[in-house]
C-alpha cells in the first residue's frame, strides 16, 4: 500500500520554489504533473513521503512558502488534508 502526500500550488515558480526549499533541507522531494484527479491552477505539484508532513509544515511555515494544497494519497484515492 503506497501512502505519500502532494503539494498543490497556484503556480511553477512556487512549485520550483517548494521543491528547491526542501531539497535544501534535505528532504526527499519529486515534483511531477497534477494527477487527473485533482483540480489546481499549476500543473506542477510536489510529491513527498507521508512521514515527512510535520516536517515539511514547518518549513513551509517558517519560510512562508506558498502552496494551494495538500493531499493524501492512500489506497488509490487523494484526500485534501490541508488547505492555505
């Protein structure tokens, strides 16, 4: 059972900006193409291991880094489990 979570933005450049961030961080980030499933206005999202999401948050917080979602994805399915 495959479990990550996407990050969702309203633009490429704060996709890119996301990504540079937290590979600067060391964490392990993948962007790739919005998954049919979900509606956003980039087509870009970040993709990232479920046990990095505390992790994550607080750097898009301490950083004030933009982004329009965050999904959960288990078992085939995305659920929004934050909104900005």
């Amino acid at each position: 059972m495959e479990k990550y979570n996407l990050a969702t933005f309203h633009s490429t450049h704060l996709a890119l900006k996301f990504e540079r961030t937290l590979k600067n961080e060391n964490i392990d980030i993948k962007i790739i193409p919005v998954p049919r499933e979900i509606s956003a206005s980039c087509g870009l999202a970040g993709r990232f291991l479920k046990s990095d999401y505390e992790k994550i948050a607080k750097i898009l917080d301490e950083n004030k880094l933009e982004y329009d979602l965050i999904y959960e994805y288990i078992d085939g399915k995305y659920n929004s489990i934050n909104d900005n």
